[in-house]
C-alpha cells in the first residue's frame, strides 16, 4: 500500500513558527502599549460612550504616529506616554482648580507657566527629570525591537477614519461641561474637548458678540479727563483664595474673624467670581479689562493669554487718561498665561513680576506690600499712582505649613487640618494688611489713597465644606450652573486721608467685570463712554453682567467695544 500523503504542517504551528521567528519579545514590545492603554482605559473611563472615545482617541494617536515612524512599537510607545502625562496632568489640575485638563489646555504649556508650578510643586522638576532618564533609553531600545513596518497610505486612512469617528462620537454624546469637574474619563474627554472647541472656534470665533449694531461708542480723547479736587492713589489688591469661611456650615474660626472682610463703612460686601478653587486669571481679566471671562466660553481658561494684545480697555487704561502712572506687582513669571502681555495691553505701564522683584518662591504678603510702599515713596509730587497688587501667600497647597516662622503663636481652631492652615494664612494675610495700612498712614501722611481688595475666587476645599453631603455628580452640576454659593468672595474699600465718594455702583454685590467702575466711582475719577455705558448696564441689571438677559446685554456690550476699536481680533 502507498505512504498516505504527508499534509505538511498545520496552520497553528506555521503561526508558532513565525511568531518564534520574529521574536516574542519583540512581538510584546508591540502589544505592551496596547495592553496597558486598555487597562487605563479600565481604570479611568467609566461608560461606553467614554470609552469608545478613548478608542478612538488611541487610535487617532497610534496612527498618527504610525505616518511619521512606520513603527508601530515605538507609536504605540510613544501614544502611551502621551496618554499618561495626560492622565497625570488632568489629575494635577483637577487638584488645583478642580476641573480635568482638555484640548484648549495645550496653550498652557510655555517656559514661564513650567516654572510657577515647579515653584508650587518642588518636587515636579526631578520627576520630569527622572520620567526622561527612564523613557529615552526605551524608546530607542524600542525602535530596535519593532520588527514590523507599516505603509504610510493605510496608516493615514486609519487616522482619517478615527477622527471621523470622533467627530461621529462627539456628536452622538456631546459633553456636558459639567463633567470637566469629574476626577475620570481624562482622555475622552480631552478628545471630545477638542471636537466642540474646532467647532466653537468656527461658530463664533474665540469671543461672544452680537453680530452687528447699529450704535456707535465714542472713544474719549486722551487728555479729555477732567478731576475736580485731589485724586487719591489707588492700590487695588487680589487677595489670593480669599473667602470668608463663615458661609460654610460648622467651622471654627479663631477669635475677631471676620473683620478683613469689611470696608471703611462697616459694611461687609459680596464678589461674585467667575472661577471657583483656581485659575485666578480669570478674575485679573474681570478687575483690569472690565469684561466678562464667561464670554469667551470654553476659551475662557485662557482668556488672559486671548485677550492679550487684543482687549485694549480696561481700568488701567482709563485712569491713564487722568494722568496716573500705572504699575503691577505679580508674584509669578510675566509670561505666566500671558500675564505682561495682558497687564500691559489694558494700561500697565510698569510691570513687576517675579524676576524684577526678586521674589524667592511664594512670598509673604508683607513683601509685596513693601514693594508698593516703596514704588509710592518714588512716585514724583502731585502724581497720582495706580498698582495693582497681588498677592500670593494664600495659594494653594495648604497640606503643609507656610513659613512657620510667621504667626508663631498661632493655635489651630480644631477643624480639619487644611482648613486650620488656610485659616492661619488668612489670619496672617489681615495682620499683614492692617500693618500696610498703618505704614501708607505713617509716611505719607499727606497723601490720599483709596484700597480696594478682593477675593479672586474661593480655596479649592470650600465646595466639600459648604455641602459636605452631596456627592461629586451634584457638586460637579453647581460648578456647571455658577451656584452663586461656590462663586461668591467679598470685596472691601478702605480709605486713608481720602472720603470715598458715594456712587450707586457701590452695590452690596456685583459681579466681578464691575469692580474697574466701583474703583473709578469711590475714586471720583470721571468715566469715559464706555464705562459710562457699562454702568447703565450695571444699574439695571442690579450688579449683574453676564447673567443679566442670558448674556445678551454682555455680547451687545462687546460688540460696541469691537466697533470701537478697543477689542481687536475677537
């Protein structure tokens, strides 16, 4: 009998074969990413729709990476490493301001913006350091292993096919902004952030404003101020996260509380923020152009970095006209989310930051305090002086003792330790004010001056405070809906050998964009047409702005603004 044919190898152990042939350490070099990408996605993304937005989003990463290199170990390397620093990055803002990270958030990485948080987190910098000794020697290693190489044409089909299918994604689940404050889904939400901010941008560009209008704001000639009597200096300070903790329920506070919080009458008024737990930019565009940050939608985090080179108005500009130098004392780099740029665009002449003052880390509020007394004691007869202060010693972390050199007989009210330590600060921030106070009295005792202070927005812990039994889904909905019990501060006029003058704009509450016309007011500074306007607005929306008829009164008012040539480019 004939041999039966022999039917040669099976198609299982040709496979085997091959894979040994290539290598099963380089076949997992290729799968590792993959398989650790899957597992973030587990951990991080909660839903379906979430996930299959990281899918997507991965891919998208993959594939592009794959069109440059051909390799799809080192793209695969390379998207996971792009995945984790955005996972960590999220984690990192979402401590600071309580919001995940998303697209637009590519603008905040500059040279100045890496060094603040290297200032506020010390131990940043040899992570970085230690994360590049690791990730550049795999990567090469990684280059060596792969053994396959992928066509460029395929490669930027699967590319075009998953941002096709994002954009898809986006639309069927459109994110609701709400979710930005949920510490989860950080790389589908950075993707889907990056479809609507595309489409945001092409609807309306980067500002809300009526289309069009008929009238006109007359822009006032520069030497068209006229004052009667002396005008005082004006110093207006951004007291960093400062809030009067008493509207939460249950806390402890030490003795004679409460005082910094009130102005020269007695009277104890409200500040109603545009940011909550952080990004204290966005009350410097408030206080300084007069506008509203909510108008520039989901760019509103960047809005100093917009509006810089672009909004020309603003209360430094306008007490210019009145023949007042104009200076700025910031406790952090100048280009730190634009901040020269900005100040100077609105009227700053003499920018301060950091560098130029010689700040060595966060300072106390006594140093930068000092530095206006001093900038005052400079300024020539008769002139008066404009600074803007800013202080930082009440920035967060509060986890760890600020210079316990300071307040050394400070004992702890008995709340939570984050909560006793932002207490300290505060009660060391007052101490520092009433000493300023008593130096502007002591070497100028001739001089006039009016101070406004204000709480730029409230300590990032204070929502767990003020509703310590509401999960983070219904805290995450207050923040979306600006519940005025998360978004209110004070603000305070004080006076030293100056009688504010009385105005109706000094409302026991306004929104941010109008404290440049309470200063110009109490200030008896005149105003020109477009703070003349702003304050018809101001009167009967009762301190509203941007809420007042569902935004309409704030695009008509930027629109006037654009028409007048004091908002460009928007």
């Amino acid at each position: 009998m004939a041999p039966a044919p022999n039917s040669g190898p099976t198609a299982t152990t040709v496979a085997v074969r091959g894979l040994a042939a290539i290598g099963y350490w380089r076949l997992f070099a290729v799968a590792m990413p993959h398989l650790a990408a899957a597992a973030i996605m587990l951990r991080t993304e909660t839903d379906f729709s979430s996930r299959a937005a990281f899918l997507l989003a991965w891919g998208t990463l993959n594939f592009f990476f794959i069109v440059w290199l051909r390799r799809p170990a080192l793209s695969g390397a390379l998207s996971l490493t792009l995945v984790v620093v955005l996972v960590l990055l999220s984690r990192l803002k979402h401590d600071v301001v309580q919001m995940t990270a998303n697209f637009v958030d590519l603008i905040l990485i500059d040279r100045d913006t890496a060094a603040f948080l290297f200032t506020i987190f010390p131990n940043l910098r040899w992570s970085v350091v230690l994360a590049a000794i690791v990730i550049l020697p795999l990567m090469y290693a990684l280059w060596w292993l792969d053994p396959f190489r992928i066509r460029r044409l395929p490669a930027a089909a699967g590319l075009l096919a998953c941002l096709a299918a994002l954009t898809g994604c986006a639309a069927v689940w459109p994110g609701e902004d709400w979710r930005g404050y949920y510490d989860e889904g950080y790389l589908s939400k950075f993707a889907l952030s990056g479809v609507t901010a595309v489409s945001d941008f092409a609807s309306h560009g980067f500002m809300q404003s009526d289309a069009s209008l008929a009238e006109k704001l007359k822009v006032p000639p520069v030497d068209s101020c006229q004052v009667a009597g002396r005008r005082p200096h004006i110093i207006l300070i951004h007291d960093e996260s400062s809030w009067d903790i008493r509207q939460a329920p249950d806390v402890k506070v030490p003795a004679g509380y409460g005082s910094h919080f009130r102005s020269f009458d007695g009277k104890q008024r409200r500040f109603l923020t545009e940011s909550s737990g952080g990004a204290s930019w966005l009350a410097e565009y408030n206080v300084l152009a007069g506008l509203s940050s909510r108008s520039f939608g989901r760019f509103s985090y960047f809005v100093t970095r917009i509006a810089s080179g672009r909004v020309v108005r603003g209360l430094p500009m306008a007490l210019r006209r009145c023949d007042y130098d104009t200076a700025s004392l910031y406790p952090a780099y100048g280009a730190f989310m634009s901040a020269r740029g900005f100040h100077t665009t609105t009227g700053i002449e003499h920018f301060y930051d950091a560098r130029k003052l010689g700040a060595k880390g966060i300072e106390p509020d006594s140093f930068f305090y000092d530095k206006a007394v001093k900038l005052i004691a400079e300024q020539p007869p008769k002139a008066p002086l404009f600074a803007f202060v800013y202080l930082a010693a009440n920035h967060f972390p509060w986890e760890t003792r600020y210079r316990p050199d300071l307040l050394p007989s400070w004992r702890p009210p008995g709340n939570a330790p984050v909560v006793d330590e932002y207490l300290r600060r505060q009660t060391l921030s007052a101490a520092h004010y009433r000493n300023f106070v008593a130096e502007l009295k002591k070497k100028f005792p001739d001089q006039p001056f009016l101070i406004v202070r204000y709480g730029d927005h409230q300590p990032e812990f204070s929502s767990s405070l003020l509703d310590p039994g509401l999960d983070e889904a219904s805290i995450a909905r207050k923040f979306d809906s600006y519940d005025p019990s998360y978004f209110t501060t004070y603000y305070a006029i004080d006076a030293v050998n100056f009688q504010p003058v009385k105005s109706p704009t000094v409302m026991d509450a306004v929104d941010a964009p109008y404290l440049p016309l309470v200063v110009q007011e109490a200030a008896g500074i005149p105003l020109d047409p477009s703070f003349e306007e702003q304050k018809n607005i101001m009167l009967r929306c009762k301190g509203r702005f941007y809420t007042c008829k569902d935004g309409a009164e704030a695009r008509r008012f930027n629109r006037l603004l654009i028409e007048a040539g004091l908002i460009k480019g928007l």
